[in-house]
C-alpha cells in the first residue's frame, strides 16, 4: 500500500489513533502517548429526536435506570454496528477526547480500528464510513485477531505458527498467523455478552429471580470460571420474583456460575477444535512449542487457559493485559505505517 506523500507529512503533525471498537468497551490508542481512553459502548439517547445526551461510562451508570422519554443502547451488537448515526456519534465523541490531549490545533488524524475477522463488506464499509464521518483524515481497518496478535507480542510475521483467540464482549475471534497473514480464523459471536444472558437465563430458571445485565456481569466478574476452582464463593444477586413479582435476593455459588456459563465455553472451545482441524501438520508442530494466546477481556474468565490447555492438549496463557491488546496493536501499526501495511485489509475507499 502507497502512503501519500501529503497525508504521511500531515501524520508528522496529527494525533493518529488506534480504536478498539468493542461492543462492550471503546478503546483509544493516541500515537506518542499510549492508551487515552477506555470507556463502555454505551450511548443515552433522547427517544423523539434521537440526539445523544450522554456516551461512555457516564451512560453505562444509567442502564436500567432511565425514564421513559431516554434510552440506553448500545450501538454495536456482536462485533459490528447495529446503528450507524449513534456509532458516528460516540465515535466523534470519542476522537474528541483523544484530540483533548493536544493543547495546540492539529490535523484530522488518521485512525487505525479494528473490525471482526468475519465481517461483510457491508459490515466493513459501515465501520469506514461512520469513522470517516467522526472526523478522521483516512481509515484503515484491521482484523482484530491481527491487532491482538500485534499487541500480545506474537512474531506473526515471522516463519512458524501463532494462534490467537480474543474473546470480547460481542465476539470470540480466533486465528492462526503465519509469515504475516492469516492461515485459518473462525469468527463466534459467542463472547462475554452470551455470557452475561447465560448467568440471566440460569437464575430465572433456577429461582424465578429476574435479574439485569449489570448484576450478570458483576456475578461474571467475581465468580465466573471456566474450571474448578480450590475456593468455592458465594455472590448475592438482586432482582425481582417472577412469581410473587416482589424484589427478592438469593444466594448463588461460584459452582453455579460456572455450570452457567459452561455452555457459552463449550462453544468457544469446540470452535477452537474446529480451527486446529484445518492447520497444516507443520504448523500444528509450531503450536505445540509456543502454545495458545488467549486475549480480550473474556480471556480473564478464571481457569480458562488452565481448561484450553486441558481440552487443546497445548500449553494456554493469557497475554499480558489482555483487555488492551488489540488497541495496542492498532497502535503499533501507526509507529510504521507504511511498513505495517501488510496487516490492513483494504476497501474501495480506503486512502493510498
């Protein structure tokens, strides 16, 4: 890819970023400074004319408590948009903030945002166009398990095999690298939002206890594991009785959430088994000897790599701040981005 000479002297100048936009989390990488922002997809809206009022964490407090004439949303749903005015909005919102870091004007800048490895083009053209429209010089889109894979520190453009699994909130993206592209990817959108409804689902049909997304997550968060583990816990969940419709409280174990969301892992793990089937011998060898990745926020689930490792028969680790590897490597492909170009995957549109 051809970086124009004009907008590569702008670059000199503009605060490009790297966006991780997640369905659950908004991640901003500005180049030179690191990561600047790391705030929930949420967006609070007016319901008649549909203006944003309220984006980032200070909407996420507000889920489930708004009156009848705003509402809460998100505008992503497993991995892509779902609204394309409201993304633009929290978009533009959020390149704003990222601007804030720089006392003096600067140019538009150029950004760097990951997308899921199973997008459509129409999926793909949606995630350019609306971070085109919130302010930006020119939009190059990344796969998210390459972006991961960048900011785990994997040599994928290297001789060998590396495998890569990013479970986020919308979805699971797993993919195997080698000499810089991608050999074999499964995009699931089974991720920590199926998680959270699977906690939901359990409790209702368990003790007839409604209970919202926010206390799913919470349980998620401090219980939740994908293996046994030495120190059994108990979490106290707040909802309403479907039967007597009164608010009422029960008691749930760290056993139970597991045996909830046991489903949810099966699939993330039978997915993965599905992926090594289709890898080359050589490169199943190379795997043996470096292990899996495991990245995304889902991939702090406690005894998860201990229960892919197990399942795999491969060592499983969990990167080094798993939540913001793919804004990391949405990052590093700034610091180079003419040498870095092999990672981007192209649209019509996109600048050369």
């Amino acid at each position: 890819m051809a970086i124009n000479p004009l907008n590569w002297l702008l670059g000199l100048f503009s605060l490009d970023i790297g966006i991780d936009l997640g369905t659950a989390n908004t991640l901003v990488h500005v180049r030179g400074k690191g990561i600047v922002l790391n705030e929930p997809s949420w967006v609070v809206i007016e319901k008649r004319t549909k203006q944003p009022i309220f984006i980032g964490a200070e909407a996420k407090e507000m889920v489930g408590r708004t009156p009848a004439n705003i509402v809460a949303l998100r505008p992503l749903r497993d991995g892509v948009i779902s609204d394309f005015d409201i993304t633009e909005a929290m978009l533009e919102y959020f390149i704003g903030k990222a601007h804030e870091q720089s006392v003096a004007p600067v140019p538009r800048p150029r950004v760097v945002i990951g997308i899921p490895s199973g997008a459509t083009e129409v999926e793909k053209r949606a995630v350019f166009d609306a971070t085109m429209a919130a302010g930006a010089r020119e939009t190059y889109l990344i796969e998210e398990p390459t972006a991961a894979a960048l900011g785990a520190d994997l040599p994928i453009g290297e001789i060998g095999g590396s495998m890569i699994v990013d479970i986020g909130g919308g979805t699971t993206e797993v993919a195997v690298h080698s000499l810089g592209g991608i050999v074999v990817s499964r995009s699931l959108r089974v991720a920590g939002d199926e998680m959270d409804q699977d906690i939901i689902s359990y409790v209702r049909n368990k003790y007839n206890l409604l209970i919202g997304e926010r206390m799913a997550e919470r349980a998620k968060l401090s219980l939740g594991s994908a293996f046994p583990t030495k120190d059994e816990q108990t979490i106290t969940l707040r909802g309403r009785n479907l039967v007597s419709r009164l608010p009422e409280a029960v008691e749930v174990s760290s056993i139970e959430i597991r045996e909830a969301l046991s489903g949810s892992v099966k699939v993330i793990i039978e997915t993965l088994r599905d992926a090594i089937d289709e890898i080359p011998p050589e490169i199943i060898a190379d795997l043996m000897e470096v292990g899996v990745c495991l990245a995304g926020g889902g991939s702090q689930l406690k005894g998860l790599d201990e229960r892919v490792s197990n399942e795999l028969n491969m060592r499983a680790w969990v990167a080094e701040d798993p939540m913001t590897c793919v804004v990391r490597g949405a990052g590093l492909i700034l610091d180079n981005l003419e040498v870095n170009s092999q990672f981007l995957i192209s649209t019509d549109r996109t600048p050369v």
